[in-house]
C-alpha cells in the first residue's frame, strides 16, 4: 500500500540543495562579525583598489615617459648649444684671419701717427733757401735774405691792379643798374599817380549820384512814414474813447452781480468779476459759521467723555489684569506642589517595583546555554 523507493525528483532536489548553498552564503555573510561591522562590499573594495593600483600604474609610466622626453630634449639642448658654441668659435677665427689679411696696422688712416719708422720715411726739414715749410719761425731766413721778394711784389701789385680793375667794372654796372630800376619805378608811380586820380574822380561822382538818390528815398520814406503815424495816433485816440466809453457803462464799474455767475453752478462765481458779497449772502455765512462752532463744541465735548469713559475702562481692564495674573501665579505654584507630591509618589513606586523585580521577578538568571540557543540560522 505504501510506496518508500519513489524516484527523487532531479528538479527539486536541485532547487533544495541551491536554497541550502544560499542560506550557508547568507550565515556566512550574516555571522560574520567583520563583514557586519563594516556594512560594505569587500569585493567591490579590492576591486576600486585594483583600479587606483591601475591608474597609479600608469599614471607613473606617464610620468617616466615625460621624464625620458625631457631627458631627450635636454640632449637636443646640449648638442644645439655645443654647436651654436662650435659656431661662435668658427666665426671668431674667421674674423681674426680676416683682420690678418686684410686690417694690418699700416693700412689704418691714423698710422702715420704712430709708425715706429716715421722718421725715417719723413722728408728733410730744409731742402734749399726756397723751401715753403721753412717759415718765419723755423730760423731757416733771416732778414735782409729775402732772395724772392721782388718777384713776389710784382705778383701783389699786379694782383692789387686786376682787383682794383674788377671792382672798378661792377661798381659801373652796378650804378646803370640802379639808374635803370630808379628810371622804371618813376615811370610806374606816375602811371599809379594817375590812375588813382582818376579812381578817385570816378569815386566821387559816384558818391555824389548815391547820396542825391539816398535823400529822395529817404525823403519818401519820412513823409511815408508821418501820414502813417498820424494815422495810428487817429485810430489810437478812437480806440481809446471807446475803451473809456465801454468802461464806463460795463458790468465792472457798475457792479453788476451776475457778470460773476459761473457756469459750472449757483454756488460758484467768476473771482476776476467778482465784486464782493451781499449783506444777506454776509448774514448767512456768519450763521453757518456759528452752527458750525457749536457743532465742533458738541464733538469736543462728546470725545472728551469718551476719552474720560475709555480711560475708566482702561483703568478697570488694569485691575482685572493684575487680579488675573495673581490668580495664575497662585494657581501655577500649586500646580507646582502637586507636581512634586506625584513625583515623589511615582518615583517611590517605581522604586517599589524595581525592587519588587530585582527581588521576586528576576530570581533565575539565564545561563550560557540559553544564549547559545540563538543565531543558528540566519532568518
């Protein structure tokens, strides 16, 4: 009737044993008093360690990478200086054999100054009685030894004639030149002379013509202008008896009261035609002014007592206030007391009751074995 060797079902089996794989890796995790401490995924730890160990892996290669560059650079560095260096020299020794071939002492322009063999290359200081070099203060001629002197004055006094024949000519041309420039500048002041003569002559009848016809416009002009002004002084006068005539016998002089009237209603008036009020319009206003007075008394009278009332009550809502706080500091310190009478009372009963339960609740104390009792799976 009963069936004990049924075939194990392969599906649930698996499912069984995986369940049981997962609730050892769950204690494993769970009773494990450093993974539960520290709350974190350790492996995703090791994992951002990897990746830092990674990065400052390349970040050194980097590094020495830029490091052999500059020791590179540096090199280039060296050979380029070494070879500006080998340049500089190679020019300094191709300046110095040029000032050998071609800037020797002797083809300078100051080496006549300071040739060691200058006097050697020098001329003689005399060569005969005729040499120029030899001056008065050379003590090379003496007087009396003036062995050239009459050529000499014969060269000076036929220069002096050559000179004074030279001069002789341009003073000459000079004076026709002048004689000249004198003849045409009479001749064009007089024909200036004479062409002002007639300008002005010319000038004058002009003037004479403008100032005849001036006087006659000016002549018109003024009478123009006189029957023109005597004209305005007749329409001047007329205007002004009118104006007295009109003023005279107008609403302003007379007074006439409903010139003031305005438009814009019975009780309002024109104030450049008004000429003042009547006795009546007088009496009235005084009358309302009187109504006025004793309607502004009556409100005086009335807020004082109301000052008076307000005062009274604001007196009376002080005395209450004062009462009202002295029943609530009265009240509040007796709240106090029984505050303190229920704490004293709760704290001996909770002292009653700790005792009660240190004393005849907690006689057994639970042992080891009792606590080994628990954390056997992880749910």
């Amino acid at each position: 009737m009963y069936k004990l060797d049924l075939p194990i079902d392969l599906k649930e089996n698996a499912a069984i044993e995986r369940r049981r794989n997962l609730e050892l890796e769950r204690q494993s995790r769970i009773f494990n008093a450093k993974v539960r401490t520290i709350g974190v995924d350790v492996q995703v730890l090791k994992e951002q360690v990897h990746d830092r160990d990674l990065q400052e892996q390349r970040e050194n290669d980097r590094e020495e990478a830029f490091a052999s560059d500059m020791i590179r650079n540096d090199k280039i560095s060296e050979l380029l200086q070494r070879r500006q260096e080998q340049d500089i020299r190679n020019l300094n020794s191709a300046m110095n054999e040029f000032r050998d071939l071609h800037q020797q002492p002797e083809g300078r322009r100051e080496w006549d100054l300071y040739d060691p063999e200058a006097k050697k290359k020098d001329k003689p200081a005399r060569v005969s009685d005729d040499d120029p070099r030899c001056g008065p203060s050379s003590i090379q001629k003496f007087d009396g030894e003036d062995l050239g002197g009459k050529e000499r004055k014969k060269l000076m006094e036929e220069q002096m004639r050559e000179w004074s024949t030279k001069q002789a000519k341009e003073k000459a041309l000079q004076k026709k030149r002048q004689e000249e420039a004198d003849r045409l500048y009479d001749l064009h002041r007089r024909e200036m002379d004479q062409r002002a003569c007639e300008l002005a002559a010319a000038e004058e009848e002009c003037r004479r013509a403008i100032n005849l016809s001036t006087k006659d416009y000016n002549k018109s002009l003024a009478d123009e202008q006189a029957e023109k002004d005597r004209l305005r002084r007749e329409q001047e006068l007329d205007d002004n008896f009118t104006e007295l005539a009109n003023h005279i016998n107008g609403d302003m002089l007379t007074e006439n009261p409903d010139v003031a009237s305005s438009a814009f209603g019975p009780h309002r008036v024109i104030t450049d035609r008004w000429k003042g009020m009547s006795p009546e319009q007088l009496e009235d206003i005084r009358r309302t002014q009187e109504l006025q007075r004793q309607e502004k008394e009556r409100i005086k009278s009335d807020e004082a007592e109301r000052d008076r009332e307000w005062e009274a009550q604001r007196i009376a809502d002080a005395r209450a206030g004062i009462l009202m706080d002295r029943e609530q500091e009265r009240l509040r310190k007796e709240l106090e007391r029984q505050q303190i009478a229920s704490n004293s009372r709760l704290a001996e009963e909770q002292n009653a009751h700790q005792n009660f339960m240190d004393k005849e609740v907690y006689t057994n104390p639970p042992t080891a074995a009792y606590f080994q009792q628990f954390n056997k799976t992880s749910r």
